[in-house]
C-alpha cells in the first residue's frame, strides 16, 4: 500500500513537498493493520531519498538541520515507530561520512569520532568542521542513501541464512506472532528446508488460528509454562533493540522469556540492522494498541464504566534473559550489541534532543 | 486389593473357587484341574451369572465390620496409599496363606490358558485378568440385603454398559462375553505380588454388581485397544441419585466456574441425597447410605478414570466417616441419626466456607492496606471475598485482573466491584508485562494444596507468578484448609470439572499460603495436614 501511495504521488513534475511529507506519515499512523518494520523502513529511505534530492541546503550543518525537522515531524506523529528515528539518524551519519570524504576524498583517512583522543588531536585541524558544498555532497550522498536500500533488501535473505547457526535436528521450536514477521517466517520455512525439526509451536491467542502455517501447531500462551519442558529453542521476533541489549517484542514474549529461562532454553531474537536503537525510548516500551478490540462484550459496558482495559503491544526483555541476536551482519550477544552502534550512528547525532 | 486378603482370612475357600470353576467349566470347556481345589464344582452357575447381584454367600457379621472399619481407615484418596495398603495388607496374608495361594496360581495359569485357548488378545488379557480378578473377588464380600439397592444400580448400569457397549467397536462386545467368562473362572484371590499392575484400582471397595463389573471390564478394554469410551455427564445421569442431577447439569452446562463452587453445589446435593435415603434397618443405615454414596462417586468420576477434584475429596472422606456413624451409638450412649448428620454437614459448610473465608480475609487485610497494587488471575471466591472485604474496609487502592482471555472468568471480579470508585484494570496474558509496579501484591486461588508445598491453580498463573517473582512482587495463595491433600502429585484432568488443565506452581514462586488459621509458607503444608489428622480425630 505504501508503494502504492508513493507511485501516486511521483506521477506530478511539480512535486508539492508538504504532500509527499504528509502522504508519509499518513502511512505510518494509519489502520490497525502495521506493516512490518522492513516495508517502513524502505519506505522512510525512500522518503529521504526525495528529501535529499529536493530540499536545499549549503552545507552539513544545513542538511542535518532539514533531515532533522522531517523526523520530528514523523516521530510527532508515529511516535512508536522507532525504525523511522533509526533510518533517519543513519542516513544522518552517511550524510556527515560524505561530507568529509568530499572535503578529503575518499582515499584519507577521515576522523573517526570513535578514535582515540591522541588520533583526534593529531588530526589535521579544520577538516573536522569544515563543510563540503551541497551540490557535491548532494550526489554522492544520494548514491549512499541507496546502499542503504541494498541493505535493507538483503538483510532478509543474510538473517534467513543464518538458520544453521541456531537450529539442529530434532529440535522442538517456540515461536510467537509469526504471521506478523516476515522474516520470522521466512527463517522458519527455511529451517524446515534444511532441518528436520521435531516441531514447531506457535503462541497464538486461539488455539484454531487460521494465519498459523501449517507446519506449526499452536498453542496458548497460558499453556508455555506447561510446554517449556519439551520445547529447546525459543525463537522470538523483535521490534526494536536497545543499546542495552534488551529489546522491544510483541506483548507476551517476556512471559516466554521468563519460561525459558526457568528451563534454561536459549531465547533467539531476530533483528535486522535498521532495527538496533542508538537509544532507550520508554514511549515505545509503554505503547498501547488503541485500536485493538476490546474483546469484553457490551454488555458489560455499564459495569465496566470507568474500567482500564490492557492492550500494550509491546514488552521490554532484558537483555539477561536472551541469548542471542540474529542480525544480518551474524549473530551478536545482547552484550555486544553496542559495538554496532557505532557502525550505524554519529555520536553527535545522539546527543541532540529529537 | 486388601479388601480381598480379608475375606481370605475370614471365608472358607471354597466359595469363590467354586464359583469361578464353575463358570470356567461350563462356559468353555476347559477342565480347570486344581489338585489343591475341593471338588464340589458342579453347582449350576448359570443362573448366579444371570442375576445381577452374584452374591455367593453371607460373610459372617464379624467381617462386614471388619470391612467397615478397613473403610473408614482406608484414607484412600489416590491410588499411591491404595497401593502401600494393599501391600501391607497382602504380606500379612501371604505370611497366613501361602498354600492357597498356589492354588490360586495355578488356577488363574488355568484361567489364562483358557482364556487364550478362546481367542482374547494375549497381552492385554494379562492385566486386564488381574485387574478383573480383583473385582471379581470383591464380589464375594458383598453384604446380604443389598440386593435392593444392587438392582437397581445393576438395571441402570447395564443401561450405560449397552450404550457404552454400542458405542465402542465391536470387539470389546465380544470380548465382553469372553471376560464374563474368564473372570468369573478366575475368580479368586490374586497373589500380593502385583497390586500395582491393576489398572483401576478399587478405590472405596465396595461390591459391585456384575453388570458394573461388565461396564468396567469394557471401559479397561477399550482403553487398551485405543478406543476411548469417554461416558459423557448425560449417560452418567441416568445411572446417579436424581439427588446429583442438578450438579451434573451444571458441570455439563460448563457452569460451574471452579472448584469451591462445586464442593458447596456437591453438599447441597448431597443434603437432598440423604433426606432421600431411607433403609429399614437403622443399624445398618450408615453403611447402607455410605455404600451407595459410594456408587455415586464412582459413576461421578467415571469409575476413577478422572479423579474428582481433591479439594472435594477431602470433604467426601468427612462425610463418608460422619454417615458410617449414623445409626451407631458410641461409647457413651448417643446414637447418631440422620438429624445430627444434617446438622452436621450445617456446621461444616459454614466452616469450610464463609468462616474460612472470614478468617482469611481477616489475615489478609493489613497487607492490601499496605500494597499499592492488588493483582489477580482468573476467578475464586476466596479472592473475591477478601476483595469485597477490602473495599467496604477502604483499604484498597488498585486492582488489575488478568485473565487467560479476555471476557474470561475474571471478569466476575470486575463486575462484583462494579461501584468500587477506585482504578481497575482488566487484561488477558500479554499484559503480565506491564502491571507490576512497586508495592504490587499479588494474590491467585487455587484448587488444591499438594503436600509437597506446591499449589494447582488455574492455567496460566504459572506465567504470571514468574513474571511477579522477578519484578520482586510477592505471591500470596489463598487456600482454605480444606483444599489441602495428602498428595505429592497432581492429575490433569478430573471428573466433574472435565479436563481442566492445572498450573502447579512449585514453592519457590510463592510467598506464602494464607489458610484460615494463619499466612504459612509452603513448605509448611504438611504441618497443616498433621493439624487436621489430628481435629479429625478428636
């Protein structure tokens, strides 16, 4: 639907920007139906891809300041989406790396702010604050942006690869919410081509679901405490990662963790690149499905005045009770999760309150 | 089982022998040949298979006493005690009969041959044989004016075995004609070696009429060749009490919302069933109201196939010993009658429950004072009690209750609380993440309090006590006394409640047990089994 939209909106030589900033963030709030964290992620790059090659600026500092004001004005109204912030403040730090190197050239060695103090001060001064002109930062950045597209079409099929790295013969497999993550059920359908699992279950709210694929049987999530003794892994989908190690999952997967970890069955999280978070972000963690049913008839609607009904989409794991993430560059311990970081965002980027 | 080893000690031999060569030999052919066996086996037995009570002989008055108190003391509330019983029972008739024994050997080696010779499946005749030896050898001790009361429940149960019979295949038919024969050939007192190879264990041990022994026969057949005879509660309420018809509806309605609802729905039908009761003799009347309260909780539970639920376990044991003492006088004189029975059964209910209740509440009301947060899960009465309590008292401040799914039975709570001004919340599993915030108490009721120290509770409390224990919110069970058992282990499914699925939730993810007498921990549970082996028996 998203690319429906946006072909719509290209068709126009004289593009109004205001339309295509809206049509964007109208995609991101509408519905109950989310489409998952790849699909909003492309189409954020997409969305930055027009910025850059439309907007102007003169320099760095400049483009920043315009890459900044369409994130606040997405996240103003998404303000769960926490894959948009990511894919803004990477393209934000692609956009700093290409400033330098246009500066310099792509052949130096540009100052890397994670360096030492010794390597920054001996760095050759002024070349940290100087600023290419926009015109030339313009091209190379637009074909930067564009890798970050190629990553993210790949990093599906890199994560589905990794299935050797976590299953084996005869494993009993946990999941949950695969008919929401792609990815998820790409790994699995994959694992079932390689690996001859004993058997896959699925944690759905009813036991008869009809989006369960048919190689999983399902299962309550009142009945895991019961079914953890025969499962072996436990393979659960992410939304965000933070820098922690602890992550962000569909509401209903810390129960499961804790499950696990009673029976000490690993706990798998897959999380592409883009969905790794520079920060910790409590309105995600707090986040409820407004538009959810209710699931309470109304008949009860009169006694149940003045009643909260619970429906938050996600649950904050912490990182001691996972094992192991699958991301697109291998598999990474919660711990070490923040040496990615740094290949992804500017510190300086961080720092700015968004 | 040792029900069996007391007839032995007491009857002459002969009896039971004799009926079960009899039938071996009319009915197949085979000449049982046993040196050891008193030849008399010519007496027609055809006519003694046809009547429903095949009661060989009156036992001497000395050992329906004995049988009586072998009832009372028996405690058998599972199949574990059943079995050490048995075997104390059976070293001591091994050690007074041994050469009897050989006999009887030699005669079920007999029996088994023959039944081979007539085609059963070999394996599964073995343990089904001992299996039907054991009842077959109930009969015998059967009591002498039952007949009545036999009849009728023969009339009836036959009704069910028919349609159990049509329902099944084809084969347990047949070989429900085979086994007649077979078992009333081995009808003898089976060798101690095996009480454990039995696959239904006489739990009350008390005669059965032959077409029950037929229906059981089926039912243990059909399990073995995979084919489930689930009797559903319609066909068991054409054989109970009308006294229970109300309490089978409801449990086939799905209405019955727990295990404390059906304990107080049980006593209730059980008050009608006694004022029913009537029987000449007064002496007799307690055992003859035992008996056939018996006969109900065995169709109840499907002849044990389900167990019913332990918390009402408990309160049948009460009230089996209360009526075998009715039409009794004691030492000082007092006879008890149904009068005092009732009165009793008063007094009880009002102890198990709404005292209990009180009390527990009473303990309780200090700590919801002091928590910020009451959490709960599914629905109790207990917890619904203690609930109301709190918010008449002011002391409550928020309530979450969480349920397995929305729209489920916790929603009672929410709906009992419907003019409580303060913040409520209700959601289902997921939610178990986000509702614990400092100060939070969480309280569950249960079904029944394991000696070990572990607690069944409804699916899904499991999930929610571990994400309690490491958001470090306490757990508190609320457990009236009556809802201990004796028991390590807990079945999955029981008669009455269908299959309801059970969490048990070992001690180390709770807190405390709050009981009517005091908060204990849980490992304190057999300390509460002690105190009331004790008040029992005062």
């Amino acid at each position: 639907l998203v690319a429906v939209i946006m072909a719509h909106v290209e068709a126009p030589l004289v593009l109004d920007f205001n339309e295509i900033r809206s049509t964007f963030v109208h995609n991101l709030a509408k519905g109950h139906q989310r489409e998952n964290s790849l699909k909003i992620a492309q189409a954020s790059v997409n969305y930055i891809r027009k910025i850059i090659a439309q907007e102007k600026y003169e320099n760095i500092d400049e483009l920043l300041e315009v890459l900044r004001n369409h994130l606040r004005y997405a996240i103003s109204l998404a303000p769960t989406e926490l894959v948009v912030r990511n894919v803004f403040l990477i393209a934000m730090k692609l956009a700093r790396e290409e400033n330098t190197r246009a500066l310099i050239g792509v052949d130096k060695e540009v100052g890397n702010p994670y360096d030492s103090l010794n390597t920054l001060w001996k760095a050759e001064e002024g070349s940290l604050n100087a600023s290419a002109a926009g015109k030339k930062m313009r091209k190379g950045l637009i074909a930067a942006v564009k890798e970050i597209l190629v990553e993210l079409d790949s990093s599906r099929e890199s994560i589905v690869s990794r299935v050797a790295d976590v299953l084996q013969l005869n494993d009993t497999v946990l999941t949950y919410g695969v008919n929401s993550s792609p990815t998820l059920r790409l790994f699995l359908e994959n694992a079932r081509r390689t690996i001859k699992m004993r058997q896959i279950l699925s944690v759905s709210a009813s036991l008869e679901d009809p989006l369960c694929p048919d190689y999983a049987s399902s299962i309550s999530l009142r009945d895991v405490a019961g079914a953890m003794t025969d499962v072996t892994k436990v393979l659960l989908p992410v939304s965000v990662v933070f820098p922690d190690g602890s992550a962000l999952m569909p509401s209903g997967c810390l129960s499961i963790a804790h499950a696990a970890a009673r029976h000490a069955v690993p706990v798998y999280g897959i999380a592409a690149f883009y969905k790794i978070a520079p920060f910790f972000s409590a309105d995600s963690a707090a986040a409820v499905n407004a538009q959810g049913a209710i699931g309470l008839p109304v008949k009860l609607a009169d006694s149940l005045r003045h009643r909260v009904i619970l429906s938050p989409i996600f649950d904050v794991v912490p990182a001691h009770l996972l094992s192991l993430y699958i991301s697109n560059s291998g598999a990474v311990l919660p711990s070490h999760i923040y040496r990615l970081i740094a290949d992804y965002y500017h510190p300086e980027d961080l720092t700015e309150e968004l | 089982s040792f029900i069996d080893f007391i007839c032995v000690n007491s009857m002459p031999l002969m009896n039971p022998v004799k009926m079960g060569k009899n039938k071996g030999k009319s009915q197949s052919g085979a000449t049982p040949a046993s040196t050891a066996n008193p030849p008399p086996q010519k007496s027609p037995e055809k006519p003694k298979q046809a009547a429903p009570a095949a009661v060989p002989e009156a036992p001497r008055v000395n050992d329906v006493e004995q049988i009586a108190e072998q009832v009372n003391n028996l405690h058998m509330q599972n199949g574990e005690e059943a079995n050490r019983g048995d075997v104390m029972a059976a070293r001591k008739a091994k050690a007074a009969a041994k050469a009897e024994k050989a006999a009887k050997a030699a005669a079920k080696k007999e029996a088994e041959a023959a039944a081979k010779a007539t085609g059963e499946a070999s394996t599964a005749a073995e343990p089904k044989l001992e299996s039907e030896q054991k009842k077959g050898a109930n009969q015998p001790q059967g009591k002498p004016e039952i007949s009545r009361e036999e009849a009728i429940a023969a009339q009836k149960a036959k009704a069910v075995q028919q349609r159990a019979a049509a329902k099944s295949s084809d084969k347990p038919k047949q070989q429900q004609g085979q086994k007649e024969e077979s078992k009333s050939k081995s009808n003898l007192k089976q060798a101690p070696s095996s009480p454990n190879d039995s696959v239904k264990e006489v739990r009350f041990g008390v005669t059965r009429s032959e077409s029950e022994e037929n229906l059981m026969k089926a039912m243990i057949h059909a399990e073995h060749t995979n084919v489930k005879i689930d009797i559903p509660l319609r066909d068991i309420r054409d054989i109970i009490h009308p006294a229970f018809y109300p309490l089978v509806d409801r449990c086939e309605n799905g209405e019955n919302e727990g295990p404390d609802e059906l304990c107080l729905h049980f006593m209730e039908c059980v008050r009608q069933f006694i004022r029913k009761f009537s029987y000449p003799d007064a002496h007799q009347l307690g055992e003859m109201m035992d008996e056939s309260l018996n006969a109900q909780l065995r169709h109840l539970s499907q002849e044990d196939k389900y167990p019913l639920p332990y918390a009402l376990g408990n309160i049948i044991r009460q009230l089996r010993k209360e009526i075998m003492q009715v039409g009794k006088t004691d030492d000082k004189g007092r006879t008890t009658s149904v009068q005092s029975l009732m009165e009793w059964l008063d007094d009880s209910e009002q102890q198990y429950f709404s005292l209990a209740n009180s009390a527990i509440s009473q303990h309780l009301q200090g700590k919801i004072a002091a928590a910020t947060k009451i959490v709960t899960y599914n629905w109790c009465p207990v917890v619904n009690h203690v609930l109301l309590d709190s918010k008449t008292k002011g002391s409550l401040k928020k309530l979450t209750v969480l349920d397995a799914v929305k729209n489920g039975p916790g929603i009672r709570h929410l709906t009992s609380l419907a003019d409580y001004p303060g913040y409520v919340e209700y959601g289902d599993l997921t939610a178990v993440g986000s509702i614990f915030e400092r100060g939070s108490l969480v309280l569950l009721g249960c079904s029944a309090v394991l000696s070990s120290g572990r607690v069944c509770l409804p699916r899904g409390a499991f999930q929610l006590a571990l994400v309690a224990r490491a958001a470090n919110v306490p757990v508190l069970i609320l457990a009236p006394t009556y809802k201990f058992v004796d028991r390590a282990q807990a079945a999955t499914r029981f008669a009455l409640l269908g299959k309801t699925p059970l969490d048990i939730l070992p001690p180390d993810l709770i807190t405390a047990i709050v009981t009517d007498i005091r908060l204990l921990p849980p490992s304190s549970a057999p300390a509460v089994l002690k105190a009331k082996a004790l008040d029992d028996a005062n």
